[in-house]
C-alpha cells in the first residue's frame, strides 16, 4: 500500500535513488526527530519507525520559535508551515530594553529571532501529525537500552522489553542524555556548567491580573521583549492576544543542580533578582505562583557524531549540537541537519552508507558551530553592554540587536548538493587512510 502524504496537491515526494529504499530507525520524537522522519520520508528513505520512551506526551517547555531557514525546508518536504504561523506569536517587532526602567534600547522584526515563536508543547503537535500523516508509525513507551554497531549486517538497538530493532541506518535525535552519545564517542561525557540558569514559567494570566495595572501592560496584544543588565536578562512573551503569558530570567548560577526541565524554580530567588527591573514587568514576575529552574550546561564540540563500526548510527539536532535558548536556533538548526542527513543518504549507494553519514557530520559541524556562537556572542553582549555605564549614555542599537537575520538565507539541502564532491572526496580519502579526521580537538 503507498504511504500517505500530505495534503498539498503541489507537493511531490521523491524516489528512493536505492531499491528497495534505505529503512530507517529514529529514536526520539521531538521536534528533532519529527523533521528527521518528514525529512528522511521526502527523499524517498524508509522511516521504520520514529521511539521514544514516554508513554504519552504532554504539553512541556514554553517559548520556542523557528526562523525561516528552517521554514523552507519544511515547506519543501510538505508541512503545512501555515498551521506554525497560525499558533506563533503575532507580534511584528520586538523590543530589547534597559534593565531598570524598561527604555527601549533596540527594536527590530521578530523575524529576526526566530520567526514565529510558538509554545513548544503546540509546535510539537503539530510536528507529530506530519510524521502520522506520512503513515510513519511513532512507538511510545520505547525505551533505548543497548545498541549494536556492527558493521554487518545491519547495526541494532535493544529495547528494555528486550525486542530488537535493525535498521540500514539508526538516527538518534533523544537529546544531550542521548545514549548514543557514549557509542559514538566511547565514553560518556559531562556537561559543564555554564555559570547561568534560566527560571522559566508559562501560565495563563488570571482575570485579576488581566485587571491589575501594575501587572498587565503586556497582556493586550502579542509582544515579545527583553530587559537586558549585567550578568542577567528578562525574555516575556505574549501569545494568543494575552491569553497566554511566558517569562525566562536567565542569571549567573554556579549551583550544582542536575540538566532539568523539570526542576521547581524558588520564587523567593526570581523575586529578590527581580527587585530592580522595570515596573512594568516586575510585578507579573513577582506575582506568579510557581516556575522552574533550569541549569544550562555546557557540552564541548563533538568529534564526531557517527559510530565508529558501521558508521551507520547518527547524532542529530540536540544530541550532539544543542544550542542556548539566546541562539533561537536549535530546532531550526535540527531541520536543517535532517535536510543534509537526507541528502547525503540519497547520494550514495546501499554499499557505501558510511560516506553518507560521514559526509553528513563534515557539512554540519560548521555550520551548527556559527549558529551556537551566535547566540553564546548574544548573551555576552547584553550582559556587558551596560556594565560600569553611565544610566543616561546613549546605547548603540547594532550593540544589543539580535543578528540572526544572515542564517535565514542558507539553504541547507542545496549546500549539501554543492559540496558534495568536495567533502565526499575527502570523506573516502580518509577512508583510504583507514583515519577519520575529528570535527574537532
């Protein structure tokens, strides 16, 4: 029976380039696996199957947007990017503050953040009925135990119900606890900290706030803003015409507390690292009832981020180039790594996988290094910019203004399609050697 696809009558999926196609496995359903299987799907690839180890999912994080280089590829493989914009903010700008008293230091499209920023929890919905509509079966309740990197005949992974799985090729996109991490690198490596924190919280707004004045000046239309000061800054986003409220401080924070989505934030804290910032904020901050505290950790470059037996079992999106919240790009940059895994994957034959993936991995990686320094450079700058500076200096806008705007332009797949005899040629020569090269020392 042919697989289903999407709606859109202009759309067209490609032909598998291997008979019978390539079968893939994808452990994790995300939103990075979700565009691995939606990628994987339109070039004519086998998607077996897309795990995950949860039961069922719920309604987690908060803010989240994706900037139009992710956009393009999306449309491309036949997502519906309407059903995002639909969802995301509405805002035309946004509006990067003074920390104390809320002057507007910046303002500038939000599409030069990231596009439409959304709820993570209603962009994942969205995510999951594109992999369904392609008649991709998602596996809940699947738990990774073990995997085998054999070259021949196929690698597998194990299950804890002790089921076994083979694939042709084994794309890992179940985050930076992923398991393959410590396959493909040969030992297991800890995060680092990175001196911040973030306490976040997402609710939506009670009819007395919505009438207290001290507290709803953002409540009336979308708007998304940052007050930004030394060491510390304030992200708040409104969505659904002030139905829904959205606020992240990011601080310095050297305290030992395990990587958490989950971690329950101290309100006494945000109140007493909020008791300087603008009124026009402050009080919706201090008002709230509960939020949660998460560390961010540092993960230095990876290597590489394919086994080293079979070559057949990949990183992908977080699970090996994990991205902070100031970059604004880690799910776009997860599309465009499932865009070139694809690619990459449909340019070689059934024998020659390995030159695939690891022509995958030397496209990536520098491409994924931009996009995290970009958002490492954006925290630096609004964390210094008014360090040991007069209250009534004049800031230079271009200093505190989000500079994403360049990455939009990049067409993933097609620089793969262009540079691909360069990096395939290099790929084999390493081969050859019998020495794959690292990404990086």
């Amino acid at each position: 029976m042919a697989s289903p696809e999407p709606k859109d009558k202009s759309y067209q999926r490609r032909t598998s380039p291997h008979s019978p196609p390539l079968r893939i496995i994808i452990v994790g359903a995300g939103l990075g696996g979700c565009a691995a299987a939606a990628a994987l799907h339109h070039h004519g690839h086998e998607v077996v199957a897309v795990l995950d180890k949860v039961r069922a999912f719920n309604r987690l994080g908060d803010s989240l947007g994706l900037g139009e280089n992710a956009y393009k590829l999306l449309a491309r493989w036949g997502c519906s990017i309407k059903e995002i914009q639909e969802i995301g903010n509405q805002a035309p700008t946004m509006r990067i503050r003074r920390w104390h008293d809320g002057k507007v230091l910046a303002e500038q499209p939000l599409m030069d953040m990231a596009g439409y920023i959304g709820h993570r929890g209603d962009y994942h919905d969205i995510f999951l009925k594109w992999v369904r509509e392609r008649g991709i079966p998602i596996r809940m309740g699947c738990e990774v135990v073990a995997y085998s990197d054999a070259a021949a005949p196929t690698p597998s992974l194990t299950l804890a119900t002790g089921e076994v799985l083979t694939a042709d090729v084994i794309v890992a996109c179940d985050g930076i606890k992923s398991l393959a991490r410590h396959l493909v690198l040969g030992a297991q490596d800890d995060p680092v900290s990175s001196g911040y924190a973030c306490f976040r919280a997402y609710f939506e707004p009670s009819a007395d706030m919505r009438a207290d004045p001290a507290r709803n000046a953002f409540l009336g239309e979308d708007s998304v803003n940052f007050w930004i000061g030394p060491d510390t800054h304030v992200v708040q986003n409104t969505l659904r015409g002030g139905r829904e409220f959205n606020w992240i401080l990011t601080h310095k924070d050297d305290g030992d507390v395990p990587e958490s989505w989950f971690q329950p934030g101290d309100m006494d804290e945000v109140r007493r690292l909020v008791a300087d910032i603008d009124p026009a904020i402050r009080e919706a901050i201090k008002s709230t009832d509960k939020c949660l505290d998460w560390k961010i950790c540092y993960r230095k470059p990876l290597p590489t981020w394919v086994s080293p037996e079979s070559h057949r079992i990949v990183l992908l999106g977080d699970s090996c180039h994990a991205h902070l919240p100031t970059s604004a790009q880690g799910a776009s940059q997860a599309c465009e790594s499932a865009g070139v895994l694809a690619v990459c994957l449909g340019l070689v034959a059934r024998d020659e996988i390995r030159i695939g993936t690891r022509a995958y991995e030397k496209l990536r990686f520098p491409r994924t290094r931009v996009s995290q320094t970009h958002g490492e450079d954006l925290r630096d700058r609004w964390h210094n910019v008014l360090k040991n500076v007069d209250g009534d200096i004049e800031i230079d806008p271009e200093m505190v203004k989000i500079k994403n705007r360049p990455l939009y332009a990049f067409d993933a797949e097609q620089d793969a399609v262009d540079n691909w005899d360069e990096v395939s040629r290099k790929v084999r020569e390493e081969f050859t050697k019998g020495e794959i090269e690292p990404l990086c020392n």
